[in-house]
C-alpha cells in the first residue's frame, strides 16, 4: 500500500523560500512528482524526478527556482522552491508511479498525497 504525506506548505511572502517535504511508503524506486492546482486551474506539473535520483524534468516557469530531490533513506520526496511568486499560490501535491522515467502527465501517477497547501502573498 503506497502512501504519500504532504509537509512543509505555509503562508509566506513574495521572494521567499520554501521547502516540501513528501514522506513516502511502500514505493520504494518509484518514479516521483510534484504537481500544484491553483484557485480555478488544472492540476499542473511542477518537477519530477526518477526512480534513482539522477534525472530530473521541471517545468519550464520552475526552472532555476525550484529543485526537487530524493532521499530513500529517508523514503522523503523534496521540493526546494525559491524566490517564490503569488502566482506559485497553489495546493502542491506529491506524486508517485512504478516503472518508466519521468513524466509530465498526472494521469501518469496512480498514487497522491493529500497536497499541501502554499499561499504566496505580495
């Protein structure tokens, strides 16, 4: 049973850092993700990363200011975001699939966390 828990959200201002932390069970190797959904929006990729940690996929607004990474170790899933935006205000949810490499579709991962919640204000 694979089981994702989402931490780390708050309420901080324009320029700011942040830090998400997802802790994982029961998928050990999976290919990892973090998406976000905004007040009124679709559910949007943010990062991924594969199942050994080397290979990693932004999308292209995240690039430069976020960073996710891995430590299986500690089965925990991370999301470093920097100089964050009112516009990066959003529900992030973590991600996980068995097999293949990583992948920008959401309907790509069968198992999510309950998201958490990061409000950007200006």
């Amino acid at each position: 049973q694979v089981q994702l828990v989402e931490s780390g959200g708050g309420l901080v201002q324009a320029g700011d850092s942040l830090k998400l932390s997802c802790a994982a069970s029961g998928c050990t190797y999976c290919v990892m993700g973090w998406f976000r959904r905004a007040p009124g929006k679709e559910r949007e990729f943010v990062a991924s990363i594969n199942w050994s940690g080397s290979g990693t996929s932004y999308a292209d607004s995240m690039k430069g200011r976020f960073t996710i990474s891995r430590d299986d170790a500690k089965n925990t899933l991370y999301l470093q975001m920097n100089v964050l935006k009112p516009e990066d205000t959003a529900v992030y949810y973590c991600a996980a699939r068995y097999g293949g490499n990583f992948n920008t579709r959401p309907d790509a991962y069968p198992y999510w966390g309950q998201g958490t919640q990061v409000t950007v204000s200006s």
